[in-house]
C-alpha cells in the first residue's frame, strides 16, 4: 500500500494537485491549517500554513513550500521564482518577518520543504548546506519528502480504524485496473460502499470519512493519467460526490468550522471531479467536436450499439459539465436562461471572472452543437433511457438562447428517426437496459415483440415537453399522431422524487420516488406541458432535498446521471416557460 501511495504522490503536480491534498492531510494529523493555496496573490514562498505538533511533540508554526516529484538541480535554485531556494529566502526575509498572525508570533517556526518524491544526490550537498546556514534557535527545517508523505497518509487519512486492511485491497485493485473501467469501478464501488455502511456519529469522524474519500479517488486518478486512461476515476468522481454529499449534507447546512471544513472537503472533490473531466474532455473528446464521424470512429469498435451507448453518454457528461458552468453563474434554486441581467447581477469585481466563464460556457455549447450534428447516431436513440442524457443536453442548451434553435433542429431529428425507425422494424428506442439485448436488438419484427419493448417511455414525453414549451407544434403532433397509432400499450411517464429521496437519491438506492404516469400528448395542444406542471408544482419533495436547499442543483443532476434516474421536470421550471420560440435563432445543428 505504502509503494501505491508513493508513487501517487511522485506523480501529482504541483499546483492543484500536491497542495490540494496536503491541507487535508494536515488536518487529519490534527494541524490547524490557517493559510491555503491561492491564485493571484502573493504568498512570500508558503503554499500551506498550519499549527500543530511536530513528529517531536513540539507546538510549532509550519511553513510549507510545495514542490512536485523529486527535488532536483532545476527545482532546487535557477532563476525561475518557482524554484525552491528562491521561495525559502522569501519565507526567510519576508514571510516569518512579517505575515506569521499575532496569535502564533511566540511559537516556534518549522520550514517544511515538501515536494512528492525524494531529493536528487547532485542537490542534496547544497540543501544540505542550506539548511545548517540558516538554522537559528527559533527557526528549523523539516523534509517532507514522498516517503515521509506516503507514511502519514497511512497512519493519518488512510490508518486502520477508517481503511482497514480488506477495504485496502479494493483500493489496491481498483487502482491496478484502472485500464479496466468496469472492474476498476467495481471494487471502488464496493470501497465506497464500505466507507459509509456505518456513518460516523460525530462530524469529526464524518468529515474523516469524506477525506478518505477524497484521497482515495485522487491515488485512482493520478494512476490511471499516468495510464492515460481516466474513463474509470471519471465515473468513480460522480459516485465519490454524492457519496461525500449524502456524507455531510446536514454539516454543510450547519454554522461554524464544521460547516467550513465541510464546505472545504466538499469543494475539493468538485474541483478533482473537473479536473478529471478537463483531463478525459479538453484532451480527448472536445478537439474531435467538428470533425464529421470523428467520435464514432474513435468509439473503436464495429459494433453501432457501442457508438450509440458511448456516444449518447459522452453528451451526457459534457452538458452536465456545462451546466455545473451555469450553476457558478446563477444564483436560481435551478438552471435558468443566462440573460444580461442576470450577469449583471454579479458584484462588478467578477465581471472579468464572469464574462471568461460565458465565454467557456459558449464554447462548450458549439462544442455539443458540433458534436450532434457530426455523429448522425446522435438523432437515433437505442435506448429509452437514453432520454436522460438526451433532457441534460437540452437544458445545457436553454441556457443560452442563441442555441435553442439547436434544441428545435435537435428534437424534430430525434423524433422523426425514433418513429421512422419504429415503423421499419429498426433500431427504435427500447425499454430494456441489458447489452446483450441491445446488441441483438430489434431480436423480433414481430408487433408483439415491439409491444413488449416499448411498454413504457420516458423519451416520447420528454420529447414533447420540450416541442411544447418551444412552440414546435409540429413535433408535438408528430408524437400525438404515434402514440395514437403505435403505442397504445405504451405508459409515458416520468421520474419524481418523494419523501424517501432525500435518504436514497444520492447512494443509488432504488426505493424512492415516484412515477408519474399517463402524460398526454394531443394534438394541437400544450396538454403535456401543463399537466407536467401542474404535478410539478404540488409535489414539494423536490425543494426539500438539500441539494436543491443548500442551491447545488448539479448534484441532483449528477445524480440522475450516474443512477440513471429522468431528470425531474421541477429543474426546468424557471427554463421552460423562458425558452418559448419568438424568432428564429443562430445555432443550428
């Protein structure tokens, strides 16, 4: 375990890597951690700043400056300020001088130089030689090198009593079949399982857990980017998320420094849950948007039903990633249409900030807008529940008004061919969830064997929802007309959550929420629409979760993502009545 964790650590960065775990590791030696890495301020040499007892028992300041992988001759002194000498002479003529709080002016001071491997022979002379120059009676050096790192990650965040040892072999595994995703979310799933079949009684051992975590999932991705693989710490950061929400969601609510601790740790593994996105996406996926079949040829497999799966799930993901955009954006209980006046209802000082992140989210739309319109598989679902990832695009989308005419384009795409396929025996949406059923199928071209996989539906209702709310009557008719004449058998409906969600939602748990079923879909009518939100708007259970109390709807999204649940109409109730077509739009598919 111990050679897992060193090699993890000799593989973080520098930046938003080894200084992001580092303070969660100090706190759970008992440090109190009163400074924390930051971007855009001077910081005199110190990543880390924390109070606590050292390995000799002594109450000291520690003053941490952060390197990655093995100190050599280029980390050591060059004349790049990122080099270690420069920033220990400015902890020495700057920081200890004048940044050290009142409260901890009497203490002692340790200078910790801190890098994730070990340190190159051809420096350790001039280290050496340093250290003993500047050693007063007041000021130490300590090295807080991998080994000594890896060893207080054993004994702190990762001891006994939270990861005993058959818990550490899932995570040994999973590691090592990171190349693997299936097998490698297996055992991480069973760890997280593991982790919280008895959660803590006090917050302290609560936030314990969450840190745990939050590690473990770090070691995983670290290990499979070096394997240039991160399909599997992707989905185990959606499951690490809900799983550290569920957690901690009655500490985060709470005043004081638990709140602020949680909201730490919480903010953490949103943080490494994009990085992991940035490192599969910005490198991988986003480059291929607007070349035409580039990402179904990149699937590498002859099979249409691998194209179709990863495909649709690849959409999924890229507009839940937009959507966590907004979310930074709005302050709305749920996503709502990006307006100038809803920017500029953000403090001035985040202008910049704010029209950087409209501009990404911009971005990240044409991205998805290039990605449908280049893999045609994307207007012809195999899956009935594919409708989630098919509702999370839609509503990146409504964000931004110049893309609704994509939704109407989108949409018309989806239901034609749905239908079209329907009618010829072909490759029509399908209830069932099995992949060998899929492969094969349609297995039959008989009606009954039709009846039988289109019993129920939340794509057609979903599909109208949207014509209905832009005004597509045409779309609207088209589905009317089908279910009329092909699916009288066929309940469409939807998912909504119940007085039993808040406990279930986030693990995966199946017992909870509620079907609403015989949605309407008329010709010449908004029937679907109003009597969605009409049950929307009596059902209470949704505002009472507390994602949506304490405003991180993405989470409930995350959610329905990862479980596979339909997303609940309750999140469009400000963006549907907001996107009704009123003139033509510029992006189109």
């Amino acid at each position: 375990m111990k050679l897992v964790i060193r090699e993890y650590l000799a593989s973080l960065r520098e930046r938003g890597e080894l200084d992001a775990v580092l303070p969660d590791l100090l706190t759970e030696l008992g440090f109190t951690v009163y400074s924390r890495p930051g971007r855009g301020t001077r910081q005199y040499g110190v990543d880390i700043a924390a109070v606590g007892r050292g390995r000799d028992g002594v109450r000291r300041v520690h003053l941490f400056s952060v390197k990655s992988g093995n100190l050599d001759r280029t980390d050591w002194n060059t004349t790049s300020p990122q080099s270690l000498r420069p920033s220990l002479d400015e902890i020495l003529d700057v920081y200890v001088a004048s940044r050290i709080p009142p409260e901890h002016a009497d203490l002692p001071i340790a200078i910790c130089l801190c890098f994730g491997g070990g340190v190159d022979e051809q420096v350790r002379a001039e280290v050496t030689g340093y250290i003993v120059r500047n050693t007063t009676e007041k000021i130490s050096f300590e090295e807080w090198s991998g080994d000594i790192l890896a060893q207080l990650i054993l004994d702190g965040l990762l001891r006994e009593e939270l990861l005993p040892t058959p818990l550490r072999g899932h995570l040994r595994k999973a590691v090592a079949m990171v190349e693997e995703p299936d097998i490698a979310m297996d055992h991480f799933e069973r760890l997280l399982r593991a982790l919280i079949a008895i959660p803590g009684d006090r917050p302290a051992a609560r936030l314990s857990q969450a840190r745990l975590i939050n590690i473990c999932l770090w070691i995983m991705f670290v290990w499979a980017r070096e394997a240039d693989n991160v399909e599997a710490p992707y989905r185990a950061s959606e499951r690490a998320l809900l799983v550290v929400w569920h957690l901690l969601r009655l500490d985060v609510v709470r005043t004081g420094r638990i709140a602020e601790h949680a909201s730490f740790i919480l903010n953490e593994l949103i943080e490494l849950h994009f990085a992991i996105w940035g490192e599969l996406f910005a490198k991988k996926i986003l480059p291929l948007a607007d070349t035409r079949h580039a990402l179904s040829t990149a699937v590498n497999s002859h099979a249409s039903i691998d194209i179709n799966i990863k495909l649709f799930e690849l959409v999924g993901r890229l507009a839940l990633r937009g959507l966590w955009m907004v979310w930074q954006l709005s302050p709305s209980p749920q996503p709502v249409v990006l307006t100038d006046a809803i920017l500029a209802a953000h403090p001035s000082a985040l202008a910049e900030i704010n029209e950087t992140l409209v501009e990404r989210i911009d971005t990240l739309c044409n991205q998805l807008v290039g990605i449908v319109s280049n893999n045609h598989a994307l207007l012809s679902p195999i899956g009935d529940w594919q409708a989630i990832d098919i509702a999370l695009a839609f509503t990146f989308l409504a964000t931004r008004e110049r893309f609704h005419g994509a939704i109407d384009q989108w949409l018309g795409g989806l239901t034609s061919r749905s239908i079209f396929a329907y009618k010829t025996h072909g490759a029509y949406p399908t209830i069932s969830r099995s992949y060998w059923n899929l492969v094969k199928h349609p297995a039959e071209h008989s009606d009954e064997y039709r009846r039988q996989s289109t019993e129920a539906s939340i794509l057609y209702p979903m599909l109208a929802l949207w014509a209905a709310a832009r005004g597509n009557q045409r779309v609207v008719d088209e589905i009317a007309d089908f279910k009329t004449e092909e699916l009288g058998d066929c309940t469409f409906q939807t998912w909504l959550p119940d007085e039993d969600s808040e406990a279930n939602l986030y693990l995966g748990n199946v017992d909870h929420g509620a079907a609403l079923t015989g949605i309407p879909v008329t010709q010449g009518t908004r029937a679907t629409l109003d009597f969605v939100f009409e049950e929307v708007n009596s059902n209470g259970h949704y505002d009472a979760l507390s994602v949506i109390e304490f405003g991180h709807w993405p989470i409930l999204l995350t959610a329905c993502r990862s479980h596979r649940l339909p997303v609940p109409a309750h999140v469009w109730r400000d963006l549907l009545p907001a996107i009704e077509r009123t003139a033509p739009t510029s992006a189109d598919l």
